[in-house]
DNA sequence: GTCGTGACTAGCC
DNA sequence: CGGCTAGCCACGA
C-alpha cells in the first residue's frame, strides 16, 4: 500500500531526476512510471515547475517522451544550453540522439 | 469539496 | 507539418 502523504509525489520526482546521468536525459512519462504513475507526465512537468531544489535538480535533463525538450522555468533556450554542454544534440527545441541519451532505469 | 491550470501523451483531421 | 480533443495527475485558490 503506497500511501503517497504529503508532497512524496514531487519528491520522488526530484529524487529520480538527479539520478539521470551526466549526458543521458530522461522523459516525463518515464520518470511518472519509476514512481508509479506511468501516467502522471503532467503531474511530473508541474513537480519540476515548482521544484525548490531548482539548481540542484537537473531538470533540464527531463524532456518530453518524443524527444522534444518541451519546457522549462527560465527559457527553453538555457535547457538547450544546458543539455548542449551535456554532449547532447539538440536541434530547434529537439534532441537528435534522442535513444542514445536516453536514461534507461 | 469543486474548478482551473500546466515543463504531458496519444489519437484524429 | 500544424491544430484540436480527450485522458491523466498534482496543486493552489
């Protein structure tokens, strides 16, 4: 019986989210599926939105399940920095090697 | 307790 | 390719 109290549910997101790899990305619905709500990619999305742990989560390693970045608080544009810097392809807002760098848990 | 919103996804045209 | 709809979940007012 999982009784997810309080915000366990946004810090399970965060949990799973600084575990992703240097150079790897992972997606919304893969990430709601390791905490038990394969379909909870929304819920995921607004977690990060409002994570505090903001400079500590990588959340701009966390990118939509068809390899496009989709959004992030600040500007897209840092997230494709970001994940450029990461070895990451990214190009007008998608990821190239999309299944190479995506994180398999 | 109900309603609206959002960093999602899949299907249809 | 782009736009719209429906379903899903969590959170704040």
């Amino acid at each position: 019986m999982s009784k997810y109290r309080e915000m366990e549910f946004s810090h399970a997101v965060w949990s799973v989210t600084k575990k992703i790899p240097k150079g790897k990305v992972a997606t919304y619905s893969g990430i709601a599926r390791i905490i038990g709500r394969p379909k909870a990619a929304r819920a995921v999305g607004n977690a990060l939105h409002v994570n505090p742990f903001a400079p500590v989560v990588p959340c701009h390693r966390v990118v939509k399940k068809s390899g496009q970045i989709g959004g992030f608080a600040g500007g897209v544009k840092k997230k494709i920095k970001l994940l450029k810097k990461e070895k990451i392809k990214v190009i007008k807002g998608k990821i190239v090697n999309f299944s190479k760098v995506l994180a398999n848990f």
